[in-house]
C-alpha cells in the first residue's frame, strides 16, 4: 500500500525524469528521496522545466468524453460493433456510475493534474533561490500559478460539486502549495479550493508576456491573452459577467487571431475501408479527414493552431468521440464548415464497425484523439458574447458572435445569427457555442447552467441502455432509462479508489 511519502516521492521522480528529459544541462546533483531535494541553479533550469509542453497539455478527462449530452451512447451504436467498445469505463462514465467507477484502475486524470501541480509547487518554491533577472523571474511565478490554476479548476470542475453558495462548504480538492513531504492530503472545502484558484489567477494576471514574443506566438506559456481568458472564463462560470466581459477584452486586446475556415482549413489524407468483405454488398468507402488529423505524434499542427491562448488538449484514449444526434442536430450541415471539416461520415467503419457495416460519424480534430480545451480566441468570442446577452445587451452580443460565424461558415445570408430579444440571444450564442467547443466545454456548462438564475438553460441528462456489471453490457436485457437530475450529486465524479488508498485514507470519496 502506498502512503503519502510513497505519493509524493514519486511525483519527485516524475519531476525529475522531466527535466532530465527536456533540458540539455544536467542539473539534478543526485536523485531525489524523502531526504534530497533538486538542486536547482538559475531562471534557465526553471523555463527549461515549464517550456516542457509535453509535461502540461494533455487531459485525459474521460468525464469530459463521455458524461455530457455531446456523446451518443445508444443500443442501435452499442449493438452495431459491441467488440468495438472494450472499455467498460465508457459507458459507466456515461451513465453516471458510481459503484464501479472508483475502482476504474485506468483513470489518471486526478494523478496526471497533482503532477502539473507538483511542477508548478516545485518552480514557485525555487524562483526566489535561483540566479536570473527579477523579469524572468515575475515570468516563471505568473505561469507556475497559472498552471496551478488550471489545474485546481479543471479537477474541481470534474471531482467536485458545481460551486454555489449552497455548495461551498462541500468537499472540494486536498489543497498543495509546496512540494512537502508533510503537507495534509485531506479535501479543503470547495470554499477554500476557489479562494486558492482566484489567488494563483490574481498572481497569473500579473504576467508581462504577450503570446507573441519577437513575432513568434508562444501558445503554451503564459501570456495576457492566455490568463485573461481563462479568467474570463473562470467569471463566466461564476456568472459575473461584467468581469467575464472585462477579462475577454483583456484578451482580445493581447491577441485576436481567428483560423478562416473558408480559407485556412484543407481536408488532409483521405482513408479507404472494406466494407462487408465477401459479401454482394462488399465495397470500399472513402473517410475524408481535416489535415488537423494527419500526424498521431507530430505536435508542429497542434502547437501551431493559432487560436490557442493556451495550449491544453483533451484526450481520448478511445480514439472515438461518438457526436449524439442532438449534437450534429445544430449544424448547418450544408454551409458550416465545423460539420464539413470535424464530423467525419462513416467513421465507426475505422472503429471496426465494417462486417456486417454500421455507419456512424465521428467528431475529429488533431488526430483521432485530441481537441483544443485550453482557451482559444474561438471561445473568448463565445464567452464574450453570452456575458453581453446576459446583461441584457444581446444587438451587442449577437454582433460579436457574428465575428466567429464569418470565419466558420460558407459566406451567404446564413452567416449571420440574428435576435429580437435577450432570450433568443442567449439560446442562439449557446447553441453556437456546443457547435463550437464540443465535449471539451459541455459538462462545465451543464454544470453552470443548472446552477444559474436562468432556468431557461438548464438541462436533464437522459439515456436509453442496456443494464451492465463492473465487467459487462447485460445486452440481452431490456433497455433502461438513465437520468441524471440537474441537482444531481453525480455531478461530482468519483476519486479513484487508489488515491483514497494512497493517501490511507485521508482523502475522502464522495458522497451519493
């Protein structure tokens, strides 16, 4: 059984390996233990350490995957390549589960934040001690706490209770500011998760950096553009607009670049499939897929998609993000070229779907595995707009949606969205909204929604499917209805039983 000295010993192991990774000077004078620490030296050792995108881009939040209304899970797509699907976590994430979920040994999503974390506690215990200018030294602090930020919000957004007065003094996250074998394991309140949160943003804000330095963008460090918009966001989601719609500004002001689609994107190599070999049916389909998906290890694209702020990317080991029919629903299929160049026609046949065939998209980004989650100027726009809506100023805010529309859409008459009320502002800027960030935002806003003054937004989850076991779909069973309410305490995943054990005890599941 590991302890506390065990967990964290190996996040200094982790650390380490890092840095050895990515820098070109050694600067570790021996390995770490409870009793040595890294030897750190100057500012360089400690930009070495953060530019290490590799260490912070990934999030492999399979809540964000699979809980939220975006994906699809039917019996019709369950039933048309049951081999396909061979992670039972999968469906238990989107049915809600809890009873089988915190011994899911794949999840590594808690772990592979407090890492990030541990990165950021290691670089904000060392600035200080280290030879460098007090530039690059304001620069290292405002991006470790940055990171940390991040980091504490998205696993708050996914382990914890939506955060509300009624909420707040739930359990939130163990809070860590150091790397100290000594320092408590045990959950803060949610009250005391968001003071942290708000305290490393105020510190991020403080950041000199713009994201385009000697005519390069530096998409993952941060920049003003990158923390004011995760600022706006963040305020989005507290419903303080005013500040929603002064952090986007802020962001916009740093950086405001838009991808054309009408000019930038290009479809890439397309893919042949044998369908139904063998049979008089057998043929061979074509899959078109955007350039963005060429290249599984090549970063050049996806370092170099120019609307992130930030570079964070949400992962799917699965390789499959099943778009539900409500969500292609909201596509102009004939004229938005997010359908034409992300939704994938027949995409289940590269699933292994081929005999007997079963025909079904998927949503595809950079690769088969990755979207943007970290902020882009796409959503700045976004968050912007439905701020403005919300205070009532919707002419103004149907406007700024309106910029995002003409570099997504074929150009015509359809381009741009129009509003005769505040109401319909704000149902037309949410809708472009999932059209825009699907999966990646989707459980954050429903989480939002629910717990807003608006009840025109809220939102019931509901699936139809088979029963099913820690091991198996009981698909020979008849189908069930699965409802998560809007005030469901689902809506907090379980803590993997391995951190519950690793911490002996100390850290404490939730409660359903």
């Amino acid at each position: 059984m590991r302890n506390k000295y065990t967990y964290l010993k190996e996040l200094l192991s982790f650390a380490a390996v890092l840095i050895l990774f990515q820098s070109c000077e050694k600067f570790l004078e021996e390995a770490p233990s409870k009793t040595s620490s890294l030897v750190v030296k100057t500012t360089t050792q400690l930009n070495a350490l953060l530019n290490n995108q590799a260490t912070f881009y990934l999030e492999g939040n399979r809540t964000l995957v699979y809980s939220s209304d975006d994906y699809a899970l039917t019996t019709d797509i369950y039933n048309g390549g049951r081999g396909v699907f061979s992670s039972m976590a999968g469906f238990q994430f989107a049915l809600w589960d809890t009873q089988y979920l915190p011994d899911d040994t794949r999840e590594g999503f808690w772990s592979g934040e407090y890492r990030k974390i541990f990165v950021a506690n290691l670089a904000l215990n060392n600035v200080d001690k280290v030879e460098g200018s007090a530039q690059e030294k304001a620069i290292i602090k405002a991006d470790a706490h940055f990171i940390r930020a991040y980091s504490y919000w998205v696993l708050a957004n996914t382990y914890c209770l939506p955060y509300t007065n009624q909420n707040k003094n739930e359990l939130g996250l163990p809070i860590k500011t150091s790397t100290s074998f000594e320092e408590p394991l045990e959950r803060q309140s949610l009250e005391k998760v968001y003071e942290q949160i708000e305290a490393d943003l105020v510190e991020a804000l403080k950041t000199p950096v713009s994201l385009v330095q000697n005519g390069k963008a530096k998409h993952w460090r941060a920049s003003k553009a990158g923390v004011n918009a995760f600022a706006a966001r963040y305020y989005l989601n507290r419903n303080n607009n005013e500040k929603a719609i002064e952090h986007a500004n802020a962001a916009l002001a740093d950086y405001n670049v838009l991808v054309d689609y009408n000019v930038d994107m290009k479809y890439g190599r397309d893919q042949t499939v044998a369908i139904n070999s063998g049979t008089p049916t057998a043929q061979n389909v074509v899959l078109k897929y955007p350039y963005t998906h060429d290249n599984q290890t090549d970063q050049t694209d996806m370092v170099g998609w120019k609307e992130f702020l930030y570079f964070r990317m949400l992962n799917h080991e699965s390789w499959w993000y099943i778009p539900s029919q409500e969500l292609l629903g909201l596509y102009d299929k004939d004229h938005d070229l997010r359908y034409q160049f992300h939704v994938v026609e027949g995409y289940s046949y590269d699933r292994g779907m081929t005999k007997p065939s079963y025909e079904y998209p998927g949503y595809i980004f950079f690769y088969k595995d990755r979207l943007p989650s970290g902020p882009t100027t796409a959503e700045v726009l976004l968050t912007k707009a439905e701020a403005q809506a919300r205070l009532g100023d919707f002419g103004n805010a149907i406007t700024t949606v309106n910029l995002l529309r003409a570099k997504r859409i074929v150009p015509g008459l359809w381009v741009d969205l129009t509003a005769a009320s505040k109401e319909e502002a704000i149902k037309k800027i949410l809708e472009e909204r999932r059209r825009e960030l699907p999966f990646s935002q989707r459980w954050v806003d429903i989480r939002r929604f629910n717990n807003n003054d608006d009840p025109n937004d809220d939102v019931v989850l509901t699936r139809t499917f088979y029963p099913y076991t820690a091991a198996a779909v009981s698909f020979n069973e008849p189908a069930k209805t699965y409802t998560l309410p809007k005030n469901s305490r689902r809506y907090a995943a379980p803590i993997p039983r391995t951190e519950i054990i690793s911490s002996n005890g100390a850290i404490v599941q939730n409660s359903y």
